[in-house]
C-alpha cells in the first residue's frame, strides 16, 4: 500500500516537473533579450560557478537589468564537471527552446569545444568567462573571452623570477591541458630571460600526497620551484607539504599562477603560502575605485565575502562585454554584428585596463605580480608589487 | 638510502591517515555487510565539526577532534535508526544506491550551511613545527597521525578479539538468530559498532585534514580511494586493512616519486595485481 | 517445440511473455516518437539520454544477469565514443560504420575487461572494474596527441545519414537516429536474454554450482556475455560521439560508471525496461531540478535515491509490475 501511494505520489509530481521544466519555453517577450550562463554551480567547482553567478549579479547590480530599454533575462544552467556532451545538451537547449541570443559561461575548455560548433547556426555568440586554452578561440570566429590564458598569466614569471636573482628551477604542473600549457609557457619565458628548468614534473590531477614530488624537488637541487595546479582543495596540499618537507625554509622559491592562490582559498592557505609569488590578471585587493565597487557587489551576491575569487570578474566583464553586443545590435539577435562591435572594445575592469584584442577575440589585460601577505586588517591577500601591462595571449600569437 | 628512508616515511604517514579513515568502513562492510558508500561523508562532517570548533569557536585542537567524533556519532545516531537500520539485510546495491544517496544529500547540505570554501583545522604549535629527524625533517603532525594509526589499530584489535563486546559481535556476525537466542541483543551490537565505524570515521576526517583537506566534495572525491583500500585489505580485517593502507600507501608515494607522471598508472595497475593475486583480499576472512 | 509442456498455462506461458515483450518494445518506440514531437526543442538532452540508456542497458547485462557488480562500465562506453571521435577524426565519417567501430571497440574492451574481472568475486571484483575505468580515464588523459586528452576530441564532422539528413543544431536527425537504433538494440537484447544463452547466465547468476554440475564452464558464458555488453555500450559511445561531435574525458569515468548503476538500480535489475526507466527518469529528474535551482540540486537527487530503496525495493520497474499485477487483479476480481 505504501509502495503504491508513494509511488503514484511521486508520479504527479514528476508529471508536474516535467509540465514545468520541460514543456513551456515559450518565446520571449519581443523587448526582453535571454542569456544563458553554462557554469559549475554544484559538485566539486561550485565555488567557481558562484562566482560566475556573483559577477553576472554585480554587474546587474550596478548597471540595471536594461540595456537601452531592451531587458535582459539571466538564465542559469549547471554543468558540474567537465562533460562535453552534456554541455552541448545544455547549449542547444539554451539556443533551440529558451531562445537565448548570447551564451556566457563555461568554466571548462571540452565544454567550450563542444559548444562552438552550434554558435553559427544559432545564431548565438558566446562570451567565455573562464574556460582558458588558446585553442578555442580558433574554433569559432562567434567566441570572445574575458577571463585569460594559462600561458597569459604564466610568461610574466620567467623575467620576474630572474630578475630576484633565481634561475634553476624545477617546474611542476597537473597532468592535464592547462598543466602542459603551463610547463611550455614557463619554460619558454624563464629561458628568454636567461634561467633554466632543470627538471619537469607532471602530476596526475588526483594527487593528494606531494611529500614525494618535494623529495624530487630536493633531489635536483634546484633555486626555485615552479608550480601549476587548478585551483581547489589540493593546492593547499601542495603549499603544506613544501614548507613540511622544509623546502622552504632550505631557500627554494616558490613561484606559481594565481591559481594557486585564489582568494577564497587564502584564509586556509594563510601562514603557509606567507611571501609566495604568483603572476595573474586580478587580485581582489586590487586598489582602484571600480574594483572596489566591484568588490562590494560582488560580496552582496555572494552573502560571504570568503568566497569571491577571480571568475567572478570575468563574468563581470564578460557582462559588460555582452551589454556592448545588446547595444550594439539594438536587441536583435546577430551573432556577426554584436561579435563585430566588441572587437577593439576597451574599458576600465576591476582587474585595471582591458581590451578585447580585435584579432583573436581575447582579452588582453595587466598582469599582476603579487605577494601573499597580511593586509591593514590582518586578513590575507594577494599584494600586488609588479604589472606587465598589455598581455596579449602568447598562445594566440602569431 | 636516505631518500628511500624519507620516502618510507611520508609512505607511512600517508598510509595511516588512510587506515584511521578506512578501517571503519571495513569494519561495517566485513562484520555488519553494510556497504555504506556514505562513510567518507561521516568523516568529511567530523571533519566540518573539528575546524568549526577548533577554528571559528577557538576552542583547540583536542577538542575540536573530541567534538568531531561525538558530534558525528550524534548525527549518525538518527540516520542508523530512520534509514541505515532499515538496510542491513538488504541488496548490496540497494546498500550503494541508499548510501550514495545520502552522500548526495551530504554535499548538497554542506554546500547550503558552509558554503564550497576549503576548511582547515588549525594544528597546535607542537604538531605543527617540522621536527628533525636527523636526515631529513617531518611535520609533527605527520608523526602524530602515525601514532594515533598504531593506537586505533591496537586498540581495535583488543576491542574486537579480546572483549566481552568483540565476542557478542563476532557471534551477531556469525549467526544473528542464533547469537539472539542465546540472549545477545543483536541489535544494540550493530548500532553499537556503527556508531564506533561512524566515530572513527570522523577521528580519521579529523586528524587526516591535512591529507585530505575537508570540503564538500570530499566525501564523493576519495570515495573510490577508500573502497580500493579496504577491499584490497579484505573487508573485516583489521591486520588486512593496516597491510593495504601501508601497502598501497608506499606503492602510491613510491610510485609519484620515481615516476610522477605516470602515478596513476602504477597505482591502479598494482590494485588490479594485487586483487587477482588475492582475491579475498590481502588478510581477508574467507568467505 | 515446447509442446511436451502437458500444463497448458505454462505453454501458454512463454506465449503471453512473448506478446508482453513485443508491446514492451512497441512501447519504447512509441515513448520516443512522443518525446520527439512533445519536446522538439529538448532533442539533444533526449539524445545523450539514449546514448547513455545503451549503457545503462549494457550494464543490465553484467549486473542483472550475470550478477556481476561493476562499477567501471563507462570503461567500454568510452572506448566506444574515442573509437568513433578518432575514427572520424581520421576521415571514417559514415555514421552506420562509426556506430560498428564504437561496438567493436567496446567489444574488445569488454573482452579485456571480463578477462580481469572474473578473477575475483564481490567486492574485489567492483574494486577491479574501478581500477579499470580509471586506468583507461588515465590512458586517454596521457595520450594527448590520439585523444585530445583533457581538452576532449573535438572537431569531427559526421557525414549526413543515408547522404541528406545532417546531423544539426536542432538534433532531430541524431535523435531518430539513436531512437532506432536503441529500438534495435533492444529488441537484439530481449532475443538474447530469453535464449538458452541468457538462461545459463541468469542460472550463473543464481546457483553457479547448479549450472556447473551440469557441466557448463562459467568462464567462457561470462566473458561473451561481456562482449556483447561492451559492444552495447560502445554503441552508446559511438552514438554519443556522433551527436555531439565531442568526446570528453568523462566518458571513460568512474563518476558515468557510478551514475550508470545507479540509474539501473533505481529503474530495476534483471529485466531490461528497469535500464531504460532508470535512466530516463534519473536524468530527466537530474535535469529538471538542475534547470530549476543549479545550485542546491544535488540534495533532492539525493532524498529521491533515499526514497526509493525504501519505497520502492524492487527500483521503479518492479512498483509498476506490481502497481500493474494489483490492478489486474483487482479487474479480474470485478469482471466474472
């Protein structure tokens, strides 16, 4: 008796879901202009995905939910981990039944891959917050990224580490995509400027003990160590087990991507990672009125201000990049013609001056040198203590 | 020789971390046939409990971990009773499906309360300085987890062979009707050692942070880790589970010093050796 | 045939399950063309949902009649989807001969696989079917310049089915195209399971020493029976791959393995409809309430599997056989 009324109960009210979510699209309203956002909302990277949520809600937040008297209409789809036909699913989804005239999001570069092949027939472009291999960019003329390439952020190291006098280094990466693109990056730029990399070493993406890659470290007797790893819970692993195995206090340098220490990752890095150095496109701290702003919104949307890390700035620029194509296009969709407006676009971001670089579509921005250190109030941040400014992606040039 | 010491070691202390978290599950999926899939997410909660304690209410270390442990079991305590109690003599993958179900629930209610952020548990000063060793130096809390391993072991096994409990237990396992009729309250055994299985699932969250940092992912990210583990080890056994978390543990570390690259490959390419070797695992009981 | 049967209910037996399996299959071919014409803008979502109902349908195999446990499964869907990306990638760009080659692939995969795993019982055995899929998951992630490793395989472009019907943005050609051949996959499946072939595997499955004494070698059953599956699950691969023109480091993971049981348990083992209702109603349930809130989805999902152990012990197909048999007889009970 149970099973059965429990049973039917559960009937009814998926019949209901399923009216719900997948019955009515409906078309929009003719003054009302949808974006899809494809991020990582739950699982393992939700944290990135809320900030992706956090930008898009700043940036509402500050310029109103119109643009010209069109409306704009955010809609959220979750992709938790890499998973490419999910993705595609969710895109077509997005293009064929909410009617949406721009994609933003993806945190993942499959993901982005197995979008860009419908953007023409859809009509659609699709403005990439995270998602950072340079190859993307080619696969679609209708992309525009916001957020940055690994080899963007890294190649600034090379000269910053010579230049404090560390030239022999071990350089250290996750085995996947951006690892390697890392590790190439790395040590093309710290050959440029007249060091070496004695010793590489790819770890697989699921290693949660590194006291055997510091043994390495130790063994090759290198000044300096060169680390990339995504950001997430294993980083914190990596920069305990550096200073545990007393590598740090032997004198090895440390140097790595802002990956390594997004904001939201530095009340529990803390002591650990005090004086490391790291190269990236945006710290929180960064001290300029509009980031600022920025700041405050975003920790509004957010509810914590522990959380906010770099994505979220690229959903916010990404917003303001979108609202340029809505401009531009008077609120029709035209994939061609909103992509052909934002080209050359620059603007003030809360990371510092940017431009979306007329040729690849990518955004080229400062890049930071930063510091991890206390700041007045004691909590821990990224100091900014150098710029590179105008950073185009290597990846990209030709 | 030094370097093979050292790497020893981190094997060892690693290996540990992974005993205090996985013996537990063992203990119920050898004794209690409980394949409770949701166990890394009881040790992810204790570990939620000893750095909300032991950080946010300043309170230590040591308690924080006492905490851990009592505040889990609490927690358990009503889930043993609505849903686990309500499995043990089911499927095992009816087991897996509730239990990866409850995992679900875990995440997505830890996510709600304290948000994807990493959580620490600060260490004491003491655990916390790197110790000399004289040929290389070791985080002191990477020797704290190497005894507290040995003591679990030790007392687990004393508990299990040597007391009046352990005997009412094996008897439940054996034979449950008859261990009933001879007056043994079944019952009260298989919550009691769920909630022990459940305990040292949140000491082992604890103490083991620094491995495995705590998150809300936790509890579906090493969920294969700690499968992998105790069936090598042969569920149920004590000695079997200490063998495999050693083992696999110097395989592992060994295995990402002398080839990092292709870590994964040794480690996964010795689980599948060693189980065909042993398919009952290491030390396990015969079936 | 079997006429010696002298109880005419139970000649009539094998008669009426017969009936009951070809409305069975009429069925699922009916429920697809519905959804094609209910929800012609969710096609890609129904799509992947077909794609990953063959694995899910290759799982049935090993775990409901063979009794197998494996949670490494998506090992040779994933073999199936690379064999098809590369093969495309390659200039093979024919749909039909993609599809064989992901089901040749599986099938050699599934070979290798069973030959591991029929080493060991219970819990070592799942242990083996993980260390698999992620030794595989491990393979494709090094082998960079064959599959793209993280970055995924992209960049295939299917050649139009029968040379007019392009596989587009709007998916309806990968959609009838998966919906058939699921129909013909399964139709294969019901024929095999109720030969004498399936009958000695659902005996392995019950009484292994009954079936030995009567001198049949587990081995050699267990391993075809794992060909066939991987052969249906690369299928699933290889559908994937065409319709999506993508393959991911996700389709040889221990999280598609896990969720491939977990839909079979909830649909119900041991019966195929149980695979296909168990992963439509998992991913539909997935995908509505992850439309509906992105970011607390996960809990719900969560109490539904909860649910269903306690409610419905037998998974979702064995409540309605039951729903279904106590309303009969209530109708029987009414009508003289």
């Amino acid at each position: 008796m149970i099973d059965r009324r429990s049973f039917s109960r559960l009937l009814s009210l998926g019949a209901l879901a399923l009216a719900s979510g997948l019955g009515l699209g409906g078309a929009a309203a003719a003054d009302t202009v949808k974006v899809g956002i494809i991020g990582p909302f739950s699982g393992p990277f939700a944290l990135q995905g809320k900030n992706f949520q956090a930008g898009v809600e700043a940036w509402l937040a500050q310029n109103g939910k119109s643009v010209d008297g069109h409306d704009i209409e955010i809609v959220y789809r979750d992709l938790p981990t890499a998973n490419p036909q999910q993705s595609r699913a969710l895109a077509q989804e997005l293009i064929v039944r909410d009617k949406v005239q721009y994609l933003g999001g993806v945190y993942f570069t499959p993901d982005a891959m197995a979008i860009t092949p419908l953007l023409k027939q859809g009509n659609v472009p699709l403005v990439i917050f995270n998602a950072a291999t340079s190859a993307i960019m080619t696969s679609s003329p209708l992309v525009v990224r916001t957020s940055f390439t690994t080899a963007q952020t890294t190649t600034p190291l090379g000269k910053a580490a010579v230049d404090r006098g560390v030239k022999k280094f071990v350089s250290v990466v996750s085995d996947y995509g951006p690892g390697v693109d890392a590790e190439a990056a790395f040590k093309k730029a710290i050959t440029a400027a007249g060091g070496e990399v004695v010793e590489s070493i790819r770890m697989p993406l699921n290693t949660t003990e590194f006291s055997p890659i510091m043994q390495r470290v130790r063994d090759a007797g290198a000044q300096g160590v060169f680390a990339f790893l995504p950001s997430g819970p294993p980083t914190l692993g990596f920069v305990k087990s550096f200073n545990d195995t007393g590598l740090k206090q032997s004198g090895v340098k440390l140097f790595a991507t802002g990956d390594l220490t997004q904001e939201s990752d530095l009340p529990a890095l803390g002591e650990a990672a005090s004086g490391m150095i790291t190269s990236f496109h945006y710290a929180v701290s960064h001290d300029s009125d509009v980031n600022r702003k920025f700041v405050a919104a975003a920790e509004k949307a957010l509810g914590d201000p522990a959380q906010l890390s770099f994505p979220a700035v690229g959903a916010y620029d990404g917003m303001h990049v979108i609202a340029r194509m809505i401009a531009a296009t008077g609120g029709k969709q035209d994939a061609e013609k909103a992509v052909e407006a934002v080209k050359g676009l620059a603007w003030e971001s809360p990371r510092g001056p940017v431009k979306i670089d007329p040729e690849t579509r990518h955004i080229t921005e400062t890049i930071y040198l930063r510091e991890v250190a206390k700041d007045a109030k004691g909590h821990w941040i990224n100091k900014e203590i150098q710029r590179f400014p105008e950073q185009k992606d290597p990846g990209l040039a030709k | 020789m030094q370097t093979a010491l050292s790497i020893a070691l981190d094997a060892l202390a690693y290996g540990m971390a992974l005993f205090i978290i996985c013996i537990g599950l063992s203990l119920t999926m050898g004794l209690m046939r409980l394949v409770n899939l949701a166990h890394g997410a009881f040790a992810m909660i204790g570990g939620y409990i000893a750095s909300y304690a032991a950080r946010d209410l300043g309170l230590g270390y040591a308690v924080g971990i006492v905490l851990a442990v009592a505040g889990t079991i609490l927690i358990a305590i009503p889930l043993e009773r609505l849903l686990f109690r309500r499995i043990y003599d089911r499927s095992e993958l009816s087991q897996v499906l509730m239990t990866i179900g409850i995992t679900f629930c875990v995440i997505g209610i830890t996510n709600y309360f304290f948000g994807p952020t990493l959580k620490t548990i600060p260490l004491p000063a003491e655990l916390a300085q790197p110790v000399d060793l004289g040929f290389r130096s070791i985080a002191g809390h990477r020797l704290f987890v190497i005894a507290s391993g040995l003591v679990v072991a030790g007392g687990l096994w004393f508990l299990i062979e040597r007391t009046g409990f352990g005997i009412n237990l094996r008897a439940a396992v054996e034979n449950a009707p008859m261990a009933r009729a001879l007056g043994v309250r079944t019952e009260w055994i298989y919550a009691a050692s769920f909630a022990l299985a459940i305990g040292l699932a949140a000491f082992g969250g604890a103490v083991g942070a620094e491995f495995l940092p705590i998150e809300p992912y936790y509890a579906l990210r090493y969920m294969v880790t700690f499968l992998v583990v105790v069936s090598v080890g042969g569920a149920g056994s004590i000695p079997g589970a200490l063998a495999a978390c050693i083992l696999l543990g110097a395989i592992d570390v060994t295995a990402r010093y002398l080839v990092p690259d292709f870590g994964n490959f040794f480690f996964y390419l010795a689980v599948i050796l060693i189980v065909c070797l042993f398919p009952r695992g290491l030390l396990g009981r015969a079936q | 045939m079997t006429r010696q049967a002298p109880d005419s209910a139970a000649a009539a037996r094998p008669m009426r399950s017969l009936g009951r399996d070809s409305v069975g299959v009429a069925l699922v071919a009916i429920a697809g063309l519905a959804g094609y014409w209910l929800f012609p803008d969710n096609l890609s979502f129904l799509t992947r949902m077909i794609s990953v109902a063959l694995l899910v349908l290759s799982l049935d195999l090993v775990v409901g009649y063979c009794g197998i446990a494996s949670l490494g499964q998506a090992a040779l869907y994933g073999a199936g989807a690379y064999a098809a990306g590369i093969a495309c990638l390659a200039g093979v760009t024919e749909p039909f001969l993609l599809i064989l080659i992901g089901a040749a692939a599986g099938g050699v995969t599934g070979l290798l696989m069973g030959t591991i795993m029929l080493r060991a019982h219970g819990l070592p055995q799942l242990v083996l079917s993980i260390a698999i899929v992620q030794l595989l998951h491990e393979a494709a992630n090094k082998a960079y310049s064959v599959t793209g490793g993280s970055d995924g395989l992209s960049g295939m472009a299917p050649a139009p089915l029968f040379g007019i019907f392009e596989f587009d943005l709007w998916g309806r050609t990968a959609y009838l195209f998966g919906l058939a051949l699921l129909v013909i996959v399964f139709v294969a499946l019901k024929l095999l399971v109720r030969s004498p072939f399936g009958m000695v595997c659902r005996g392995l499955k019950q009484d292994p020493l009954r079936v030995s004494a009567l001198g049949i070698s587990a081995f050699p059953v267990l391993l075809r029976m794992f060909l066939i599956s991987g052969a249906v699950a690369g299928t699933g691969g290889a559908l994937g791959a065409i319709a999506t023109q993508v393959v991911g480091l996700d389709s040889v993971s221990f999280e598609l393995s896990a969720n491939a049981l977990v839909m079979l348990v909830l649909g119900g083992l041991g019966n195929l409809y149980g695979a296909l209702i168990g992963t439509v109603v998992f991913m539909a349930v997935e995908h509505i309430v992850a439309a509906f809130n992105p970011f607390h989805w996960l809990t719900l999902v969560g109490g539904l599997l909860v649910a269903i152990v306690l409610f419905a012990p037998r998974g979702l197909s064995g409540s309605i056989d039951e729903a279904a048999r106590i309303l009969m007889r209530g109708k029987r009970r009414t009508a003289p």
